[in-house]
C-alpha cells in the first residue's frame, strides 16, 4: 500500500481528518451501531478514508430534512478497520457503512468555533463549507472541534 510505504520511509503520520454532516437522529444510529455513513449512504467518501482517520459528526438538526436546528458537533472518533461494506439494501436505495470507534464526547456547538475553522473561510455564510457532506480538514481544525468536545487530540488522535 503506497500511503503506508511512504509513511514509514519520512516518520510521519498520514492520518486524515474528516467532518460528515448527518442529523443527530442518523450520528446515534451510528454511534449505538458502531458505524459511519455519509451522503445518504453514499460508497465515494468512505472510499477516501483510511483506518485510524480522524471522524467527526456535525448535525445541523435534530432529524432529517426538517428537525429543530441544533448546529454542533456531535460524534467524534476514528475511522475502524475493515472495507465498507454494503447494508442489507433497503429500496430504492443501497447504503454503504464504514466500521468506526467512537470515542466519548460532548456535543459542541459550531458557532463559537467559527474565528477558529479554518475550513470556513466565509464566517458569514459558514454553512456554505458544509453543503457538500463530507469535508476533508486540516489537523488543526480538528484539534479545535475534538478539544470543544471534552477529548485531548494529541492522544486520541497522536
């Protein structure tokens, strides 16, 4: 595996860092399941993670599409072992799971995080940066989020 061959030959970490934007409904399925699944099920993001990447979840609501707004972060962990792997499909659509460890964690509202994100540029239309439903972020982004809810990064994530 080319990533893991480079890590070792330079000593560094490769791990990655993402936020997927799921109503809390969906991040408590994912949570008591022990599982991440992005998009509405879609196989693409969950494709780009490796194990051991950092996961975070931000639900801009309760429940999907038209909960109360609740705008945090509400699951943080790593990415698991193992392939993706497809659900037993529910019609019309086939949904595809990553196996995660989910760490303990309070939630952590978005907006006193803003001036610090550097994923969101615009701190006035700050929601644009999560339209698309997985974003990849910078280790120090996620330090701030993994830090507003309760868990020290450098050891969960070192």
């Amino acid at each position: 595996h080319h990533r893991n061959a480079h890590a070792r030959k330079t000593g560094m970490s490769t791990r990655t860092y993402w936020i997927g934007v799921v109503s809390k409904d969906h991040v408590d399925l994912g949570v008591a399941g022990g599982f991440m699944q992005v998009n509405h099920g879609k196989a693409g993001p969950l494709e780009r993670m490796h194990t051991g990447d950092g996961f975070a979840f931000y639900s801009p609501r309760t429940t999907y599409p038209d909960g109360e707004l609740l705008q945090a972060f509400t699951a943080i962990g790593r990415v698991g072992v193992g392939p993706i792997y497809e659900v037993p499909p529910v019609e019309p659509a086939h949904a595809f799971r990553r196996d995660a460890a989910w760490l303990a964690a309070t939630p952590a509202p978005i907006k006193p995080l803003l001036p610090e994100l550097a994923f969101i540029r615009n701190k006035e239309h700050w929601g644009a940066a999560l339209r698309f439903g997985v974003v990849r972020v910078s280790r120090d982004d996620f330090a701030a989020i993994a830090r507003a809810m309760g868990r020290e990064p450098d050891a969960d994530f070192g």
